[in-house]
C-alpha cells in the first residue's frame, strides 16, 4: 500500500474509535492472561450484546499496562473524547455487569478502583511502551490508528537511508540488549559493510531470569517492533530479517506471526514497502530456551542450523554474520525505540535522559518491593526514586539492603548508592550494569551468598560447554559457593574462589563467562563480611563457624 | 583473497619487529618467527575454534586478551606473548582440564605422549588446586578398532573437526551443556553401530590425549601420527 492508503486507513481508524462512547480496555498480555483476563474480556463482551450496548462501547483487548501483579486490569474510558480514565485491578468476570452499569452514571467502583495518581504512574515516561496498554497488539488497524507507521512512511517516503542514521545516531541511543553499544554507530557499520546481501536481527531471546521487558513489548505492540525493523532494513539496506524468539513466549510467538502476515497484507513488509521499490521480509525463528543463544555469535549459528555456541569476535556481526554477510543485531527494546527516533527526530528523543545515556529504559522490577511490574523511566531516574516512588517501598516494615540489576552478568548495589542516577556509566562505576533491565529489590532477610549461589549456578547450567574457564570455572566457582553458604568453606577456599573469578573473567570465550563472576565479585566487595562470617576460622577443628561472641 | 594480492603487515611479538601476510593469525606469525605460544584446541589443518584460551596474549592499548589461533594481525600492533599474569591463567586451565576429567595418567595408553601431560609440564603446573570433580562418564568400546574413554576428553574439538572437514563424514558432534558437554558418535548411537564412520582412524590421530586410542594400545604404547594432516591440506591446496 502507498502511504495515501495507509493514512486512510489511520483517518478512518480514528474516527471509528471516535464513534464509541465508552471504551473498555482490558489487558491480554501474558501477566493479566495468567490471572484470567480473557475470561473478564469474555464476560464483558457478552454483557454489552445483552444489553444492547455494541455501538456505544467498545471492549477491546490491549497490552501490558505494568502493574501486572495487581491483574486483571481493566481500563474504562468514560466518554472517549473526554481524558478521563479509571483503572480496576484484579477485575473477575463476575465485575463485569457493575462496570458496564457504571459507564453511564459515571460513578467509580470504589472497591476496585486502582489509584493512577500514584509515583508508579506519574514519575514513568513512556516511549518504548507508549502503546502498551492503549493498542490492540492483534490488530493492525488499531497500531495505525494510533500513530503507527508514521515513522516508516517518513523514513521511506521523506528521507535518504543515511538521514535516518543520522537521527539514530543523533538521538544517542544505545543498545538496550546488555552491551549499551550505540546503536547509531553500529547501523553506519552495517551500513558501509560491504556484502551482496544484509540481515536485520532482532535479538528476543531475553534470557535473563526475571527479564521480561522484550516479551512485554513483542507481546503488547508487535506491530511496533516489525516497524523498526523495516526502518534499519531500509537504513542498511536489508532484504531479509530474522526475529530470534524464545519459545517459552507462545503469546509472542502467536502475535507476531499474526503481525507479519497482517503487515504484509498491507505492504507494511513484504515487497514493495509503502509503496516504493524496497523489499523487505521477516522471519520467527524460535530460540530453544538456551541462555547463551542470546549471544549474538551463537544466535546467529543457532539461525543457520547449528549448534548455539559462540565464536570469538571479531569478526564482529556487522562485518560478516548470519551466513557470513554483514548482520545488523539489535534487541527488541532497542529497536522499539526507533519509531519514536524517527517520528520525534533524534533531538526530541536525545533531550530524555542523561548525557551518556539518552532516553528511557524499560525496567522489570521484582522482588522485596511493594509494587512489582514493567516500568519505564528516563535515563538519570535515581535509584531511591525506582525503588521508593515508584516502587514504593519495602513492604511489610522491611529495610532496604541492595538492588541486583543486570541478572547473572550485573552486580548487587548496596544503600550507599541509593541517590546514584541509574544510568549505563554510574551502574558501570557501582559495580554492575544496565543488563537487560532486571532490577530485583532485596531486603535484610537476603542473603548474598546465596544470591551469588543462585547466579552461578544460573551461569553454571547454561554454560554452552566450548571453553575451559567458563564450563570448569563456573563448576569450581559454584561448588565454593555452595561450601561457604554450607558454613564449611576456609579462607583459603575464598581465596581460590576470588582467583577463579578474575582468571574466569579475563579467559572466557564470551560474555557469559567473562560476566558470571560479577554477581560474586560485587557482593564481595560490598558485603564482604557476609561470607567471612561463614568461614570456617583458622585453629577451629569442627566444621561449625564459631559466633563471635563466643569466640571473646 | 589469493596470495598474489595479500597485503604484508608489520607489528611488533614480545617486542621484536616482525611482518606477517594480512590474513594470518598472530600464532602464524609468532610461529614463523621462532616465539611460542601454547595451544591445544589448535591442530595444523583444522579450522579455528579458540575453545581452550591457552594462547591467549596481551595487546598494547587493550585490556582483553585475546586468543593468538583466531586473532588476525593488523599493521603497527604490539603483541605480548608471555606475562606473569598470562602465565598463571595458562596453569590454571590446565589445572581446570585435570580436575575436569579422570585423567590417570599411570594406567592411560597415551601416557608419555600426551598433549595435555606434556602441557603441564610446559606451564610449569605443580599440583592441581582446585578439587576435583571426578564425574561420571563412560567408555565406548563397541567400534572393532577404535575406543573413546570420555573420561579423558577434554573438549577440544578436533576429532569432530577432522571428521567433518578432512574426512567429510561427520561422525562425530557435541551434545549437552557446560561440563556435561560430550562428543558423540552419529545420533549418540555406540561408536560400533554407526552408519557414517569410515574407520579412517584420524580422530584417533588427532586427539591429544588418549581419549581416543586404537584397541591394539596398551598403557603407554599409543602413538599419534598426525603427518597425514598437513600433507593432506597441502595437497588439497594445490588442487584449488
Ligand atoms: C550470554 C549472553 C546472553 C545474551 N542474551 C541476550 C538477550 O537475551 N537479548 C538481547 O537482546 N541481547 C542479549 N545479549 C547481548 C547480545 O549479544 C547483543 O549484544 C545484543 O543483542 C545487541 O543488541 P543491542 O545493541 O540492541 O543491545 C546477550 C549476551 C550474552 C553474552
Ligand atoms: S575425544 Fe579427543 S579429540 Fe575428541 S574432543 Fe575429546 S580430547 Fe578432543
Ligand atoms: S589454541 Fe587458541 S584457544 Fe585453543
């Protein structure tokens, strides 16, 4: 379709979504469907056909809107042309009739009210997730009803491939996949490679435990993320893109596959984009659940078939990739940004965030904290505000001990950090990183043995087996682990534990093993007395640590 | 590219200025000019792997190391081949490599001519620090010349790379993760049952330690000879 046609499509889109006096959002991500959120939906579909109500309301399925413990969430728009909104949290289907009656009273129902005029909505900025929540992920009509494709028909109809690099590069945007490589710099590369052929990767093997920010937006606003695919595409100059899904994400996997085909159907992929001569076409390909298939070395030999292990770099994917051509690998998070980049330009997008590190990031924040869920803040967000605004407390009385980001390649940050902005360089200098954006509150009930026991041996199952350091090491560096946590370690078995950690670091092949010490590395430099306190002492000959005051 | 075209480079290995064809790696060209660098996933004639890290050097204005056998050398840089620091990272894998295994070298058919023995005595390993693992792992004696002991793999790769790349056959691939990674023969079926094996014996030849050994061996006695591999590449060379 030429972009007259798809801008019709928008206009008319619009203005039947006008038409409806009432609408009613209920969310079909993975979070609120586990909690029964399709029933909900059902119950109020069939409420509205048996009052009559199908021209005046709309009830229509949306993405995640982040509060996903408080499911199923349901937003009701009283009066769509008016701004007023009221959330419900932990909707069943028996609300249903309730609701419906309280659209034209206009009266909330109090008990299940969710209250937005709260830290964790106010203090968040939306632009990865900015249709999370409003869009309809299984219709395409409704992504471009929303703005969407907007930046697409921009960037094919108004700009030469290397402008939209430009603003990539402008807007400072960096890769949200772990590294924080800047995803501008990284396109020009591709760009200029020279090859007969180029790839487009989206990497959403996500496989951090606790991650799921790439599955919220696959799941939420696919047609987002085949979007910013098509724009690098026809930035570097791709014919074929790969999108590398973790099959343990049936509800990506079925949306996206919906979403190509839709996208096709109206040349939004396919041949003959927006109606000019670019081609472009995309493939799922699922990933089996290995953590190291996320590497892009190994997810590219896991695409052409072989076994996901990962090879020495360089030569780096944007100079020979997938089957050797020159491959653009970007994460889901990263690539979700580029609609915006392009539609605000790269300096709207540049003014959100820090200096080094522009923007926003997608947050999954869990553990000991009073509100856990997806959220997305600004670059420079402090550390006490995610934790106490947003995420309002500790629950139940408990005191802060540390924040682990990162997952098995990040670090614990302890209470001295708390007024630390939460950017890529101040992480770095805390002794962790941004990672993929897993942010796990603790608590003084914690133990941080036991949670550089938990990575390691993380580390330790999902070790891919080609290098010596990382497939011995991590064995080695758990079994320490594990002597220590048992209370039966020495100082001497500490040591060698420190020394398995920097020979692991500096020897392995990839990044899991030059990233698996971390964990233990940043709660030994912070919490070093949690595990001397567990060692056996030098002159004791039973195996029990002896308490101190004992000892006096 | 073709060697009529290949560009010289010039860097510097352990301080002595020496040149090397662009596409060699820095092992090529430490070898050619007399330094040493110890390796064991590499084997003349096999494709690259940089699995073991043992040739891992120093690079001025870098703080990674890199594996000499897949870095390629570039113009103008500074390579440092040993250190203090290099020295004990090399020890210590091989001290991994021990604890790994069950490797009994007083009872092993490739004892006195093994790879892995004879590279501990090059990093000077005294003793073993980190306890061993002493797994599980089997033997399979079901093929009528060959065996495979897994308990003394060490990972290496090279059988399944002779297999596919010199003899074509493909007999041999990996399977599981981390320490529970082991080479297999076909669709992890008894080496005695498989369909693709030729019984060409260059896995035997190329494995470092006596991991692979032919039936006929008894402690000590199994020699490896590996003058089939370069003569075949450079044959396979000439005919391209
Ligand atoms: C062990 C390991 C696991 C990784 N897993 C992921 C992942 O699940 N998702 C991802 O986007 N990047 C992952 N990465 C980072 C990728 O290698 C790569 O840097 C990234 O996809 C590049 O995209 P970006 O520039 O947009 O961040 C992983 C890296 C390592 C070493
Ligand atoms: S059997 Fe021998 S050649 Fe094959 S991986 Fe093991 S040690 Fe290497
Ligand atoms: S010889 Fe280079 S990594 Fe093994």
């Amino acid at each position: 379709m030429n972009p007259e046609e798809l801008r019709k499509i928008a206009i008319t889109q619009k203005e039947s979504n006008a038409q409806y006096k009432h609408q009613i959002c209920v969310c079909t991500a993975a979070g609120c469907v586990s909690s029964g959120a399709d029933k909900v939906k059902d119950a109020l579909n069939a409420g509205v056909k048996k009052l009559g109500l199908e021209s005046t309301v709309q009830v229509k399925g949306v993405g995640c809107m982040g509060p996903c413990s408080a499911g199923p969430l349901v937003r009701v728009k009283v009066r769509v042309e008016s701004e007023g909104e009221i959330l419900y949290k932990e909707v069943t289907p028996e609300n249903a009739t309730e609701i419906l009656a309280s659209l034209d009273t206009g009266k909330k129902i109090d008990k299940l009210e969710y209250n937005t005029d709260v830290p964790f909505f106010t203090r968040q900025k939306k632009v990865v997730l900015e249709n999370a929540g409003y869009v309809d992920p299984d219709s395409f009509v409704d992504y471009i009803g929303h703005d969407g494709y907007e930046a697409m028909i921009k960037a094919y109809t108004e700009m030469a491939p290397q402008d939209v690099i430009e603003e990539v590069i402008k807007s400072g945007l960096r890769g949200r996949g772990g590294g924080g490589y800047p995803t501008g710099l990284k396109w020009s590369t591709v760009a200029k490679a020279r090859g007969t052929r180029k790839f487009v990767i989206c990497n959403a093997d996500e496989g951090d435990p606790g991650a799921f920010m790439d599955r919220a937006v696959a799941e939420s606003d696919p047609y987002r993320l085949l979007e910013g695919m098509a724009i690098a595409a026809y930035a570097i100059g791709a014919d074929t893109g790969y999108i590398y899904l973790r099959a343990e994400y049936p509800l990506a996997v079925k949306r996206l596959r919906a979403a190509i085909r839709q996208a096709e159907r109206h040349q939004t992929l396919g041949n003959g984009i927006c109606g000019t001569t670019f081609n472009f076409r995309v493939e799922i390909r699922l990933g089996a659940g290995a953590f190291v298939c996320g590497e892009e070395t190994a997810l590219i030999a896991s695409i052409e078939g072989n076994r996901g292990q990962p090879r020495p770099r360089p030569p780096y994917p944007a100079a020979s990739g997938l089957w050797g051509f020159p491959t653009l690998i970007n994460n889901v998070e990263t690539l979700a940004n580029i609609p915006y980049i392009v539609r605000e330009g790269g300096d709207a997008y540049g003014s959100i965030g820090t200096e080094k590190s522009k923007g926003t990031k997608v947050f999954a924040l869990a553990g000991k904290v009073e509100n856990t869920g997806l959220i997305e803040v600004p670059m420079g967000t402090l550390l006490k505000e995610i934790i106490f605004d947003i995420g309002g407390g500790i629950p139940d009385g408990g005191k802060f001990k540390a924040v682990q980001t990162g997952g098995p390649s990040g670090g614990c940050i302890p209470d001295q950090f708390l007024d630390m902005p939460v950017d890529y360089e101040s992480l770095a200098k805390a002794g962790s990183i941004m990672g993929s954006g897993g942010m796990i509150v603790m608590d003084d009930t914690s133990s941080m043995v036991d949670i550089a026991k938990f990575f390691m041996e993380f580390c330790m199952t999902e070790s891919c087996g080609k290098c010596v350091p990382c497939r011995v090491g991590t064995v080695q560096m758990h079994n320490l682990l594990e002597k220590i946590a048992n209370n039966e370690a020495t100082e001497d078995d500490l040591a060698l534990l420190q020394e398995l950690c920097d020979m692991v670091k500096n020897t392995s092949l990839c990044g899991l093993g030059q990233t698996a010490p971390n964990p233990v590395v940043s709660t030994l430099r912070y919490f070093r007395d949690e595990y001397e306190s567990r060692l056996v002492r030098k002159g004791d000959n039973g195996s029990k640590p002896q308490p101190e005051e004992v000892k006096a | 590219m073709s060697p009529m075209t290949a560009q010289v480079v010039t860097l510097k290995i352990d301080g002595q200025d020496v040149s090397a064809h662009e596409n060699d790696s820095i092992l090529t060209a430490a070898r050619e000019h007399g330094v040493f660098i110890p390796t064991l996933c590499n084997l003349d004639g096999l494709t690259t792997l940089g699995a073991c890290r043992l040739c891992l050097v120093e690079m001025a204005g870098s703080p990674k190391l890199l594996p000499a056998c897949t870095t390629k050398v570039s113009e103008g840089m500074e390579v440092v081949t040993s250190s203090e620091r290099i020295a004990k990272y090399r020890r210590m894998v091989i001290e991994l490599l021990f604890a790994e295994g069950n490797h009994i070298c007083a009872v092993c058919v490739s004892n006195g001519h093994c790879e892995l023995q004879s590279m501990a005595q090059t990093v000077g390993m005294t003793h073993v620090s980190v306890p061993y693992l002493y797994p599980k792992r089997t033997v399979d004696a079901s093929h009528e010349r060959f065996t495979v002991d897994h308990n003394r793999c060490i990972l290496c790769m090279r059988c399944v790379r002779v297999c596919d790349e010199i003899e074509g056959a493909h007999t041999w691939d990996v399977m599981g993760r981390g320490t529970a990674a082991k080479v297999i023969t076909d669709m992890n079926q008894p080496w005695g049952t498989s369909d693709t094996c030729t019984s060409c014996g260059k896995c035997v030849h190329v494995c470092p330690t006596g991991s692979l050994f032919e039936k006929t061996a008894s402690v000590s006695e199994m020699l490896k000879r590996r003058h089939f591999l370069p003569y075949l590449t450079m044959m396979r060379e000439e005919v391209e």
